[in-house]
C-alpha cells in the first residue's frame, strides 16, 4: 500500500522478507471469479475488527487485524493473445469493520499454455485511517474455468 507520500507502508505481519508486500492465498472459492459476486458474509466482521469475508482471499494479517476481500458486482476481465483487461469495480477489501472500494480497471498477462494469470491495478482509499493511501494489487492464478 503507498502512502501519499510516495512511501510503501511497511506491515510487520507480512509474511514477506519484504513487509511492504502483504502476501494473500486463495480463499474458499478459489480466488476471484467472474461474472458473479462473491459478497462478504453477515456479519461481515467478527467482534475484533477481523474480515469474514474468505471466498476471494484467506482473511489476512494487516497491521494486526484480518483483512478479507468481496465483491459487490461480477467483474469482467477479456483475453486478447496474451494480454488481460477489465473491470473489477465491485472489488472491497474489508479490514477493522470498514470496507474499502479496491475496484479499477485492471490489466494483466496470460498464458494459454499454462493457463497462469497476472492481474494488477491500483487503487485510491477514500476514508478510514488510510484515507489517500493507495492499494497496489497483483492477483496471480492458475485460471480455472467453470
């Protein structure tokens, strides 16, 4: 995540040598799909502040509180050769009871191949206390189709 100020916020929970990548496993759905909305449960959040959302992601370690992803809409990503795009505009991250709009236009590559894809986008958070810090995301899967 970077901070307005062009630093990367360091999470001393990350299980990365590096703590300014915050790295994420597929959740119980397999990561994110398209065409459908993988919505956040009710309750959303346990009594701490932890994310129940763990379809996309297993809820993560974030500065001490778990952070989970959903969707509200069903993002739409197209392949052309081996480039991705699309939208994930209904994509929020859901940590310490707030939710979060993560969703963009998104960008990636994949291998026909392989069936591995990369997808990255950036996005703006508005409110909370990381209000003008901005997500960086980058998904990457073995795609598995319906």
């Amino acid at each position: 995540m970077g901070e307005p100020n062009g630093a990367f916020f360091s999470n001393p929970y990350s299980a990365d040598s590096n703590k300014t990548y915050t790295l994420i496993t597929g959740g119980s759905a397999g990561g994110l799909r398209t065409g459908i909305a993988q919505k956040a449960p009710s309750p959303a959040f346990d009594a701490k502040g932890d994310s129940l959302a763990a379809a996309i992601i297993k809820p993560t370690n974030f500065a001490g509180i778990r952070f989970g992803l959903a969707t509200t809409s069903g993002p739409a990503i197209s392949v052309s050769g081996g480039h991705l795009s699309g939208q994930i505009d209904g994509l929020v991250a859901e940590w310490n009871k707030q939710v979060f709009k993560q969703g963009n236009s998104v960008t990636g590559t994949y291998s026909a191949k392989t069936r591995r894809y990369v997808l990255t986008w950036s996005a703006l958070i508005k409110g909370g206390p990381f209000n003008g810090f901005t997500g960086h995301w980058r998904l990457q899967g073995t795609f598995s189709p319906a």
